[in-house]
C-alpha cells in the first residue's frame, strides 16, 4: 500500500535504484516522468521503513501520510523525519 507521502531525496532515490525499483527514469509508456529530488510521492509503507532502517528515509508530510502507515513504523519515527510545514 502507498501510505507514505513523502519528498524525495538524491539519496533515497539511489537507495530505491538499488533495491530494484527505480524511481528516476521516465516510464513514458505508463505515463511517468521520473522523479527527482524535492517531488512528493507516495511510498509503499514497507520500502519507507526499509529505508529508514537503512538511514535513508526520505522526509514525510505527515498530514498526507495514511494513519495504516503505523503498522509499519512509530509516530516517532515518522515525526522524526517529518517535513516542516
């Protein structure tokens, strides 16, 4: 489920590249222009923690973020890396 709303980053970006879902390149076929850093998207709940636990979770708008998201992480953890608004 994508429940993690947040801003991407350089580093999550390759960190994603790496897990074998790279999220940079455009899918013109399926209409995706590729994101860059300083795009919003939403995450699968499950690759944001796994980033997190790798030290490169990328920040979280929290107000956009599903509350279902805390089966995977700590309302602390996702304050802590919380976007200010």
């Amino acid at each position: 489920m994508h429940t993690v709303c947040a801003v991407m980053t350089k580093d999550f970006l390759s960190f994603s590249a790496a897990q074998g879902n790279d999220l940079s390149t455009p899918h013109l076929d399926y209409e995706f222009p590729g994101l860059n850093p300083g795009d919003r998207w939403c995450l699968c709940a499950g690759r944001w923690r796994e980033a997190y636990d790798a030290g490169m979770a990328p920040q979280v708008v929290l107000r956009s973020t599903h509350a279902s998201t805390l089966e995977f992480a700590t309302i602390e953890e996702l304050r802590e890396c919380a976007v200010a608004e």
